[in-house]
C-alpha cells in the first residue's frame, strides 16, 4: 500500500486544526495509507494542545514543535525531512485550500506528474490581498516563467521530487521557486482560495515583503543587471552634459543660474546610488547569513 504524508505548518490555528485533520483524513482515497506531520512553528495560541489531542486519537500524525517562530519556509523544510512516504501533499492548517482536490491530485501523480501543483486562480480575500497578489507574482513571473499568477503553497511532490528539495541548504528561501526550480514533470490544477473561517492570518506585510524581496534575488540576476545598465545610462548622459558645459566654457556662457540642474542632477544621481547601495547590500547581507550557517530551525519537542 503506497503511504501519502501530509505536511502541514501551524501558526495561531488553533480552532481549525481538528477540521483540517479530519478533511484530510476523509479526502485520502483508499488504498493509500497516510501520514500527517504538524510542524508547530511556535504558535502561542493553544494550536498545541488541539495537535496533542489529534496525535491521541491517531498514532499516524506527527507533531513537531519548533522553540519559536522560524517561518512557514523553515516549517515546510522540517516537515519535509520527516515524511517517508510515497508522496508529499502540503496544505495550509486555515481550510483555505480545499482538500477536495487531494484526490484529483493524487490521479494526475498516477499518471506520471512527479509534481502536481494547485494554483490559486481565483481568491475570497479582500481588494487589497488580490492586487498584492498580482502586483507580486506579476514580478516573480518576470524570472520564473512557469510560476502561475496566482502563487501556489499547496501541491504534492513525488518521492523523488521532495527528496531533491531536501538537499537544497541555503538558507532565506523562496520555496515557490525552488519547487519549479528541480525540473520535473509538472502539472497545474486551478483552484479558488477560500474565505479564512479561524483567526487571523499572521502573513503580515512585513513578511509578504521579505518574501518579495527573497524570490527577487534568490530567481534572478536582473536587479544587478538594472543597475549596471542604469550606471551606464547615467554616465553617458553625464558625459554629455559635462561636454556641454567644456563648450559653454569655452564661448563664455557659464551662467552661475546653473543652481536648479545642478542640485537636479545631485539628487538623482545620489537617490540612485542610495538605490544602488541598497541592493547591493541585500545580497551581501544573504552572504553574510549564509557565513553564519545556523540551523533553519531549532526542533524543542517531537510527538509520533
């Protein structure tokens, strides 16, 4: 009998985690076995205690529990390393991504799909969170072709798939892009993102820029590439303007009213090596945490 492990990180859902185990339980078809690994990425909430219970009653689901809050990436990174079955389902613990598609997915994998992914094409979210989204994946798109319009976080990997991922180590990861990065047989399925029914998502907006910012520089080179080209624009038109001023020189019409294009040219050149400077220490400050080499994570306890 093939076994499928569920991945499923937790942060402040306490309330829904009951249901999301039991859509998942209702929703394996049978002949597949399953086992179903809680990742606690230090919730504060009681979502502990409501996995405790689950664990209890079902000796298949699993509980790790980090000693604080390490982020959904580094949730997904610990409960990927665990799992031991045939295929990986990642789902979120909110109901927001309908469990009804796991056997869909599981039909496109039987066919040869080493990766199915279920794409959110449609959202029962607020104006905002929808143009976020777009404005988003509209720049991530830019760099990974094959990224689709609406993000993605719930999938299933292959054994071989989810094993590959396990060997990527650096860390500040984007795991949209790094899924689509190994290569494999890919199928997209659509699917529209539910109302949230529990609490309160704690995606702020800090973390939706560093998420942002980390699938900027970890898919693509062109930010440097900008710039050089931005550089070079610069120096040529400062070039023709320094001509200019040699010529005006030269036929003794150097007016000192020469205040507003000075202080102009001051501040767009200072603004873009400020610009500059800011993009540059983004990537020697991810060199600089990889240096460190500190764990994604710190597990404090295990059940299952």
């Amino acid at each position: 009998m093939k076994v499928l492990s569920f991945v499923i990180p937790v942060f402040q859902n306490s309330g829904s985690l009951e249901k999301t185990y039991q859509a998942i339980v209702n929703n394996t078809p049978q002949g597949y076995d399953y086992e179903i690994i809680f990742v606690d990425d230090g919730s504060t909430d009681g979502s502990l205690s409501e996995l405790k219970n689950i664990h209890y009653h079902d000796e298949k689901v699993k509980i790790i529990v980090f000693s604080r809050n390490f982020g959904q990436s580094s949730a997904l990174i610990a409960g990927f390393k665990e799992c031991k079955g045939d295929a990986l389902i990642t789902l979120s613990a909110d109901l927001q991504d309908p469990a009804e598609n796991i056997p869909l997915m599981i039909k496109e994998w039987e066919c040869g799909y080493e990766i199915v992914i279920c794409y959110r094409n449609d959202r029962e979210d607020s104006a905002f969170a929808r143009v976020g989204s777009h404005f988003f994946y509209s720049i991530i798109k830019k760099s990974v072709k094959k990224m689709p319009e609406g993000g993605f976080d719930f999938l299933l990997l292959d054994k071989k798939a989810y094993e590959e991922y396990n060997l990527i180590r650096y860390r500040n990861r984007f795991f949209q892009g790094d899924i689509l990065w190994l290569g494999y047989n890919v199928n997209f399925i659509p699917y529209k993102r539910l109302k949230r029914e529990f609490g309160k998502s704690q995606w702020s907006f800090t973390k939706k820029i560093k998420y942002l910012v980390d699938g900027i520089l970890n898919t693509a080179y062109w930010p440097i590439r900008f710039m050089s080209l931005l550089g070079f624009l610069f120096a040529f038109l400062g070039f023709i303007y320094a001509s200019l001023v040699v010529y005006a020189k030269f036929v003794n019409q150097t007016p000192f009213k020469g205040y507003a294009p000075i202080v102009i040219l001051l501040l767009i050149i200072g603004g873009l090596i400020m610009l500059m400077l800011g993009v540059i220490g983004e990537y020697i400050w991810r060199i600089y945490d990889e240096t460190k080499q500190k764990p994604h994570y710190i597990i404090k306890e295990k059940y299952g």
